[in-house]
C-alpha cells in the first residue's frame, strides 16, 4: 500500500489545544479506590495518593481530567465528600451499584490535581439534584471566603479558592441508564438556568452541556439541536461521548473507527451552526469530546453488582488492552486533533483501573496498558499548531464504513522549534503502507520515528508482561530531495519527527 501526505506550514487548521489531552476520573469501580488513592501502599504519599500513578500520569501527559463522575455524579452528594473523613457517610451509588465510603471527596481530588499537574473539569448532578446544590459547589471551590461554603472549605484547610474553570452540567442526559434522565427540552432548560445562575457568580467560567450519549441513540440530533435551542446563549460546549469495540472479527471496521469519530464531530458541529444560525448567533458553540475511548461494554467485567451486593471499589470494567486497540486509540486521537477548530477539549475515558492507560494492583505495581503509548506520544509531541493535510493513495475495503484509506494521518507544526510530527496509522490488516510525507517550502530531516505494532493485533500487555506492546524505534525511514518516506507495518501507530 501506498499514500502521500503534502505538509504547508502555511494551511493550519487551528492551535493544538492542550485540554485535547484530557481524561477522567470517576468514582467507579477502582479508579479512585486503589487507584489513585491508596492508603498503605507501598508508594502512597502523606494523602494517600499512589505516586507511582501520579509518576505515570504524568508520563501520560494529560493535561485536564474531568471528576467526579460520568453516571456517578447523576445521584452524587458533593457535600458528603468534605469535612472530617471520619463523620463522612456512606452512600450507596445507584449507577454502579457499590458503596461510596466518601474518603475521596472534592478537597482530596484537587489536591491529587496539584499534584498530577493537571487543570480539572468538574461535573454537576443535574440528576437529582439542580441549579442550587451547583451554585453550592461553585461557592465552595470557587469563592474566597466570607460566605457560608467558602468558609467552609477554609474551615476545611483550604484558604484560598480553587478557581475551576470548567464544569459539566449533568452527564449522558438522555440515557434510560442515568439517575434523573430528562428530555432534552427538560434537560436543556435546566442546563441553561443553571449556567445563567453560575455565570452571575463569574461570567468567565466555561460550561459544558450534554450531548446525545453516543451517535447511536435514537434521539441523536433532535437532542443536540433542542437542547441548544435552550442552552445557546448560557452555554460554551456541547458534549460528545463514543466508546468503540471490535464488532466479531471485523478488525478492518475496528481500526477504521476514526471514521465514526470524524462523521459524530462533523454532524454535531452542522447542528450546533445550524441552531446558531436560527438564533442569528454570532458565538460558535465547541466541542467537549469529554468520554472517548475502546471499550468492550458487553464484556461481563462491565456488567455491575446486583441485588443485595454493594462492595466498595469493586473491579469493573477492567478492559485489557491489544495492539488493535492501541492503534484505534492512536487513530481517534488523529481524528481530535484533525478538528482542532471545534473541539478544544477531550477527555479519554478513564485514568486508572477503569477502561483505563494505567492499571494498578492493591498493594502491587501500577502498569502501562497498551493504549498509553499512543495517547503519551500524541500529547508530548503534538505542539504548535495543527496542519490542513490528509494523506492520498491506497484503501482498505470495511464493512462498516466501505472503502476507506489505508493510511490515517494527522500533522502538527511547531513554528518556534521549527519542526513538525506526523501521527500515523496503516488500518491494513496484512499489508504494510509506505507513506511519502512532503513539506513545501522546508528541507526535512528525521528526528524520529518510532511504531507501535507487532505480528499479532491481538497481543496484550498483561501486569506479568507490561512492555509487550510499546513504541519502538522505527529505521524504515529515507529521505529524497521531495520529503521523507517511512514504511509501516500493518495495524501499526507511528510518529514521524521532523525538522
Ligand atoms: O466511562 C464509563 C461510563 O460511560 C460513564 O460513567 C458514563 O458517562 C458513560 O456511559
């Protein structure tokens, strides 16, 4: 196979967006509870914060991480969370049908944030609660003191305000699943007071509405477009969420699931234009792709207790990762990074434990699932701004989406440094791609080249076996008077450094 992509430094589509590089942590399963948060572990810090996670987080480079929840927040108490941990109750959490011990409330999870380096996107429960619990939690975190919850918190020992920029207003609205589902009438109502009140508090802060659960719901576009019809003046985003699988044996589908990604964005930005030109709008609404990821929901691991069964932190949805899917999350994260005008902010799903990077054993080590190489390339080397490209050649036939290119690719271009990355994969599933990269008006040399990929799509990383799937150098690459020319294997993610 073969495909050509032509680089000018001059055809930029928009700046990378660092909140492109976000993820989440929700009180599910362990992502918190000998997750993040592990007191008595052999690495645990004076808080009870694993730093051997913290050391991969970073790695990681995620840049924001969105808390508390996902379906968690939908019937979520914040005020449970604060205060002396021993007179914090317990609660059952109706969406994951476990116990909630409140140790990890809103103080410790920004204190883990400081920590981690990264910028925090809280969310609201528009579920059960409403406008007021929100204003509440935007008082406690936000204001500096004088006032009954700013008081609090510095009774709590937090003396100064937190500052938090940006919030969600609810999660997954529309799913049959969520605690104090609405229509999207309803919702969108509810989202744009609740954005008006928080605004009179600071105009400044940036808010999110929820979108349509996934593409595949069947009020998709009715929801987006009357929850907008609402919302439009109060809020900054609307929310997209999309998890994919191999369907069967259909890798060819799989790995081309950038494919979906790039038609969701696509349709979604029509709508949010569409409503913005009824409203005679001037504003442009932005994209939070706030829950992507692989994830296997059928899997029974995905499936939560019942009945009389409420344990705490119990494992759910411990998706192990291949080199497949590796490669689909390196090719979603080309599709993010392709519409860097309209979605500035991403968050993968999730951080830990739960269809997760990183993985950790109670009391054990924490480990690198397949799927971080890609995402801690992509954040590390994706600077500058994002370059108009989209490589041309050879296709690979899909049942899911017919034919498509063989090659993905997204290019970004460092001004400053005066360098630039390609991301790549070659979605063939047996044959190699040969990729011709042009950069008009530039000499190019390689800085470098590095491939995640392997004989077998289907091999793992495991807690025995932690490096089986990772980048390595790649010395397939030669360079012509035209531009450089790098071989990639088939299902294989690639970066190409250049200067
Ligand atoms: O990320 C797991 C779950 O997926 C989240 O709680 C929910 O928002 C989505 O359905």
């Amino acid at each position: 196979k073969r495909a050509t992509l032509q680089l000018d430094p001059r055809r930029q589509v928009a700046p990378v967006r660092p909140r492109l590089f976000g993820s989440f942590v929700e009180h599910l399963g362990r992502c918190v509870y000998t997750g993040i948060y592990e007191p008595g572990h052999p690495t645990a810090d004076g808080d009870g914060f694993r730093t051997d996670v913290l050391a991969l987080v970073r790695e990681l480079g995620a840049t924001t991480v969105r808390y508390p929840g996902g379906n968690f927040v939908s019937s979520y108490r914040w005020e449970d969370g604060i205060g002396p941990v021993e007179q914090r109750p317990a609660r059952l959490d109706l969406a994951w049908h476990s116990l909630e011990t409140n140790a990890v409330g809103v103080d410790e999870f920004m204190r883990w944030a400081g920590k981690a380096g990264i910028e925090p996107i809280m969310a609201v429960n528009l579920g059960t609660r409403g406008v007021e619990a929100a204003l509440d939690l935007l008082e406690y975190t936000n204001h500096r003191g004088g006032s009954h919850y700013a008081e609090l918190r510095r009774a709590n020992g937090v003396d100064k305000p937190y500052g938090i920029r940006m919030w969600c207003l609810g999660n997954e609205m529309d799913g049959p699943w969520q605690v104090g589902r609405r229509s999207a009438s309803e919702y969108g109502r509810l989202a744009g007071q609740t954005a008006s009140a928080m605004r009179r508090f600071d105009p400044g802060l940036e808010l999110v509405a929820c979108g349509s659960s996934h593409s595949g719901m069947p009020t998709f576009g009715d929801w987006e477009r009357d929850v907008l019809m609402e919302a439009y003046d109060q809020v900054d985003y609307i929310s997209l969420h999309a998890y994919y699988h191999q369907a069967g044996d259909d890798l060819a589908s799989f790995l081309a699931s950038a494919e979906d990604m790039d038609r969701y964005i696509d349709s979604v930005v029509a709508i949010a234009d569409a409503v913005g030109a009824v409203k005679r709008s001037r504003k442009k609404i932005m994209i939070s792709f706030d829950e992507w990821n692989v994830w296997y929901q059928r899997a029974a691991a995905s499936v939560p207790p019942s009945g009389e069964d409420w344990p705490v932190a119990p494992r759910l949805l411990e998706d192990r990762y291949n080199l497949a899917d590796a490669v689909v999350v390196g090719g979603l994260l080309i599709s993010l990074l392709r519409h860097s005008d309209r979605v500035t902010a991403a968050c993968q799903a999730q951080l830990v434990n739960v269809i997760a990077p990183i993985m950790t054993e109670p009391g054990g080590p924490a480990w690198r699932q397949t799927i971080f190489h890609p995402f801690a390339q992509t954040a590390r080397h994706a600077k500058g701004v994002v370059l108009d490209a989209r490589p041309a050649g050879s296709t690979v036939d899909t049942a899911r989406f017919g034919e498509v290119g063989a090659v993905d690719a997204v290019a970004t271009w460092d001004e400053q440094a005066r360098g630039g990355t390609v991301f790549l994969v070659n979605r063939d599933t047996s044959e190699e791609a040969e990729v011709t990269v042009e950069v008009t008006g530039e000499t190019v040399e390689v800085v470098e080249c590095a491939t995640v990929s392997g004989p077998d799509p289907y091999v793992d990383n495991t807690l025995d076996a932690p490096d089986r799937v990772r980048p390595l150098p790649n010395d397939r690459v030669t360079r012509s008077d035209t531009g450089l020319t790098v071989t990639l294997p088939p299902v294989s993610w690639t970066i190409l450094r250049w200067a």
